[in-house]
C-alpha cells in the first residue's frame, strides 16, 4: 500500500533556516595545516546573476572510461536561483541518473511518497532517468525486522518503479543497527529480485572507519553482490553535532575509497558521494547550519581561503565578538575528488545534492567529468 503524505517543507528565507543534511560521523576536528591564502571576489553577489556564465557543454559519451553521475535532486531548494534544471540543461547527457527526494519507507513497509512538483515533467523534457531516493523514515529499522514488513516494503517500492517507469532507484537507509546487518542485505536481495529485469539498483552506505562505527549496518562485500551500484558517502566527517573542521577531508576521502575496495566493493559499482555544500558553526556550539553553495556564495562571504590538505575552502570572522568558521566543498573541491574516483577507477560519482550548486560549480565538474581521463593506479591512493 502507497500512502501519499504532504510534509511541511523547510521554507528557505534564510541561511539559518537551513537543516543539517546527511550522514554525520562524529570525528574530533584534525589538526589544520597552515593555509595557502587564495581569497577571492567570485562571489556571486546576486540572486539574478547567479546563470551568469553558464558554459553549454556536451560531455564526450562515446568514451567507454567517462564517470556517470548520479544526481540527487533536493526540491526544497528548487525555489532558491538558480533553477536546478536549467543548469542541468546547459550539460545534456551528463547526468545518468537522477535521484530526487520523493519517497520514504515506513517501519511496516508502507512507503509513503512526498510532493513532487514539476520535476517529473522537467525530467521527462530533459530526457534524465529517474532513480528516486527511498529513506527509512524517522531512521526506523521495522522494514528490515520482519519477513512481512520486508516484503511489504520490497513489492511497494517494485511496484512503484514498473507503475511510473524508473530506471531504478536509491536505497538510502540510515542510523541503522549493527544487528541489521544481515537483515539489509536480505533486504537488498529480496529488492533486486523483485524489480523488473534491467533496474538500476543503487544503495548509499557510510564510509568505513578504523572501529566501523555506523557503518556497521552494512555488509559491504555482501551488499556489493546485490545490487546495482554503491554510493559511498564520503561527507560530514565534521557537520551537525562536532567541532569545526572539513566536510569531506581529501586524505580521508581517499582512505574511505580505499577501504571500501579492500572490504569487497567493485570499484566498476562504486561511486564517490561529493558534497556541494558547507557547515557554519558559531562560536563555541558543535551544533552546525548546512549552507548550499550557491547560497554560500550570495551571502556575506566574499572571501575565502584554500586549504590544499583537506581540500576544501573555509573562512572566519568574528561578529559581535562571536567567531564563525566556515567549511564546505566548492567547485575547485569537486574537481579533485571527481579526479580521485577516476585514479580508482569507480563507476562514477554522486552528487549529494542538486538544487545546491550554482553555474560555475556545473561549469567546472561538467569539464572534469568530460576531459580525458589520465587514471593512474589505485593502488597509490592513502593507505589503510
């Protein structure tokens, strides 16, 4: 049974109005490098010129080593410029699949679906295969605990996918048990026999860490036979709930590459979850507000400052005689990253999340997704 739900979405007014997303994984904040100072003025100043210098790009299709993408799709930012699709429209044939937010899955199986918009029909205009996202909702583990939640949830989201027509989906189940573990990959085998021949059958799971941690859940040599693709989420090593420091360090978004290849994952199924966004932490509270980067460039921050260990960029000011530290991943961020999936050889990367990013971030990825690819060996990658 579907049941359609209409949640209060999160109205965008301001930077602070702005939840926390993805998978936190609570770390201490590493020691920062001394910084190469690289301000800049490319902040984009205003809303309305936000597509200004959108570069119209065709990626090269007919080479075989090209990385796919999966995009997911937030509508909640659909109402901020720019309009997520016409940035999407300037790179025809770069996304492979499309993964909006329009599903969750309930504690009995029930899967209960949020509005959609006219992502739909945009979609269909720009011909970009729909892989929705499924979350457990309120991070409920029931679907997995009994053979018949299982099979209720299984055949809703089967049926789902032969009634509209998907090409597949994401299963994006988290905060899960270490005892679940046998029961997702159950999950997982049950789903990919249930889906139509030919489904595109990806799941997100949390990089591993030297004690596992959360990602305990997932039994990633068994997941690996079972499904279509894998996407790692190598994001929030600092967020919501820890010290300042870098969303997605580079050193350990090589290692997380790293170990889940050395666990049993097929680099040819892996791809590399990159984060568009940035956390904003204010004074001495671990508590953290998401910023998308495109908001992150029509606000305040005119400057900011590389860190070419992490990766990342970053700012500080004081307002008030409060401090405010700024990390997030921008264009020049997931250029390398994309670089490093193609040095291990993964099928892709996943961009966590459409509806964040502005024209010079599609600009710079659309050209590093496309260019000739000088892959070295992944076995020169951080070690474990």
């Amino acid at each position: 049974m579907i049941r359609i739900r209409h949640p209060r979405w999160l109205a965008v007014a301001s930077i602070t109005a702005l939840m926390a997303s993805g998978c936190s994984l609570m770390g201490s904040a590493p020691k920062s490098p001394a910084p190469i100072k690289n301000s800049t003025n490319a902040a984009r100043k205003s809303v309305k010129k936000s597509t200004k210098g959108l570069v119209k790009t065709t990626p090269k299709t007919t080479a075989t080593n090209r990385l796919k993408v999966i995009a997911f799709y937030d509508p909640t930012m659909s109402s901020v410029p720019p309009d997520p699709f016409q940035l999407l429209k300037a790179h025809p044939g770069l996304v492979n699949y499309l993964a909006p937010f329009w599903y969750e899955v309930s504690a009995t199986g029930t899967v209960m679906a949020k509005p959609e918009g006219n992502a739909p029909q945009l979609a269909a205009e720009q011909h970009l295969p729909l892989t929705p996202l499924f979350n457990n909702a309120g991070g409920t583990d029931g679907m997995l605990l009994t053979a018949t939640a299982r099979h209720a949830a299984v055949n809703n989201i089967a049926h789902l996918v032969a009634s509209k027509n998907y090409l597949g989906v994401n299963i994006d189940f988290q905060t899960l048990k270490p005892t679940d573990r046998p029961l997702l990959v159950k999950f997982m085998d049950d789903l990919n026999h249930a889906m139509p021949k030919g489904k595109f059958i990806s799941m997100s799971v949390v990089p591993l860490s030297n004690n596992n941690g959360p990602a305990q859940a997932y039994d990633y040599p068994a997941l690996d036979k079972v499904v279509t693709g894998m996407v790692l989420m190598a994001y929030d090593l600092h967020g919501n709930g820890t010290p300042p420091g870098p969303v997605s360090p580079f050193a350990w978004v090589s290692q997380s590459i790293s170990r889940a290849i050395k666990a049993g994952v097929s680099p040819s199924k892996l791809y590399l979850g990159i984060a568009n966004y940035g956390y904003l932490w204010t004074g001495a509270s671990t508590t953290a507000t998401t910023i998308p980067l495109k908001v992150m460039y029509q606000h305040k921050y005119g400057a900011y400052t590389w860190n070419p260990t992490y990766k990342e960029a970053y700012d500080t000011y004081t307002t008030g005689g409060v401090k405010h530290v700024i990390w997030f991943v921008n264009d020049r961020g997931a250029k390398d990253r994309i670089k490093l999936a193609e040095k291990y050889h993964l099928a892709g990367v996943a961009f966590w999340r459409i509806g964040y990013e502005d024209a010079k971030w599609w600009n710079v990825v659309s050209k590093a997704i496309s260019a000739p690819s000088n892959k070295t060996s992944p076995q020169s990658g951080a070690k474990s």
